[in-house]
C-alpha cells in the first residue's frame, strides 16, 4: 500500500512500476506526452481517464486518488492482506490474457474442496483465493458486455460460486464487513447468470451475513 497522502501521479507511477509508459498510455487510449504530464503532476485526469488508468494498472480507481483511508484504520482481524486486496479490485492489467472459464470453474471447486476437506484450510486459502479472486473478475469484468449470453452466464455461475465459499471465509476469519460484501457480489452474480438454484442459494448466505451483522430483520 502506497502512502496515503502520495499524488495521483506518483501513484500512478509506482502501480506502473517496470511497464513502459508508452505501453501503458496506448492501452488506455492516451498518448504518452498526456501521461508523462498526469505522472509529473502537469495534468489532472478526468474521472474517465483515472478509471481507465486504473483498470489497465489492475488497481481501484481509488487506489490512484490521493485521499485513500489509512490502513491502520481497518478493523483488526485474521485475514490475508492479499485477499482483502483482491476483493478491493487489485488485479491483472485490463489487457491480461483472459483465464477460461472452464478452467476457473476447475479451480473454484478444488478450493472449495480444499476448504470443506483439509485441516490447514486457511493457510491453504492464503494461497489460492488472491489470484482466482483477481482472475475470476478480471474475466467478469471483459466478459460483461459480451455477446455469448452462454459465456457470460457461465462465468457469473463461477463467480457465483466463488464468492459463496469467500463469504464464509471471511467470516471465519473476523471480517464480517468483507462477508457481507462477498455475500452482496454472489447474489449479484446469481441473478446475472439467470440461475434459480444459486441465486437461492445466494440469498441464504445473505441472509446468514446479515445475522452475522447482527441485523436480523434484514436477514428475514
């Protein structure tokens, strides 16, 4: 995590990192002379532009603004940095070669398998669910405008899927905020892939988060 009174510049820069400016620019659809003058703080970008910067970094948008909570501020818990991260929107570049879904669905059961079956389970996450977190959405995101209906239902079932089993993770590990925004994406996910079943099932967590929350009539 960058310093939190850092310039949107600067930040852009460090989230760059070794990626050639010229590169970065043309995959955003900017010349390179206009993002040299965002780093060196010559040019302020449009909220449009921050967005796309942003997707291509595979940051938040609101990682690029200068006004970010500190880390210190986050509730205390046991939960890896990396997924809390992921599930903030850190991923690939907007531009990465894209995961298969039927890869991402193979990879979605075995941690869901890992998680039901083994007694290091939550080491095992640490491990598993930053990058199928970044992957999975990363390929929701390209795919959400898609024109195969069957494709794009095929993921938002991974997603589905993904976010019931990371809703009960983070609640196991003391960040029942996180849960529920988990819990709130699955259902989301759910009712995209025009699936009965899980969205169902998605509803039953939710409702299982809000009682975590303390928030019973909600829940109801």
């Amino acid at each position: 995590m960058v310093a939190s009174d850092l310039p949107i510049g600067d930040r852009i820069r460090h989230y760059r990192g070794v990626r050639r400016q010229d590169v970065v620019a043309g995959l955003v659809g900017i010349s390179p002379d206009y993002l040299s003058q965002i780093e060196r703080g010559l040019k302020v970008p449009s909220l449009p532009i921050l967005h796309a910067i942003a997707q291509e970094l595979g940051v938040p948008t609101a990682a690029l603004l200068a006004d970010m909570p500190a880390a210190g501020r986050m509730a205390p818990d046991t939960t890896e940095p990396a997924i809390v991260q992921a599930l903030m929107g850190y991923g690939p570049p907007r531009s990465a070669p894209l995961a298969e879904p039927t890869a991402l669905r193979e990879r979605v059961e075995s941690a869901w398998r890992v998680w039901q079956s083994s007694k290091t389970r939550f080491t095992d996450m640490t491990g598993v669910l930053p990058g199928l977190i970044a992957d999975t959405e990363h390929v929701a995101r390209i795919h959400r405008s898609a024109t195969d209906p069957d494709r794009r239902r095929a993921i938002m079932r991974v997603r589905a899927d993904l976010y019931f089993l990371l809703r009960s993770y983070l609640r196991r590990t003391g960040r029942v905020d996180l849960s529920m925004m988990a819990a709130d994406r699955a259902v989301r996910a759910a009712e995209e892939a025009d699936d009965p079943l899980r969205t169902a099932a998605a509803q039953w967590n939710l409702g299982h988060a809000l009682l975590a929350s303390q928030e019973p009539d909600g829940a109801e």
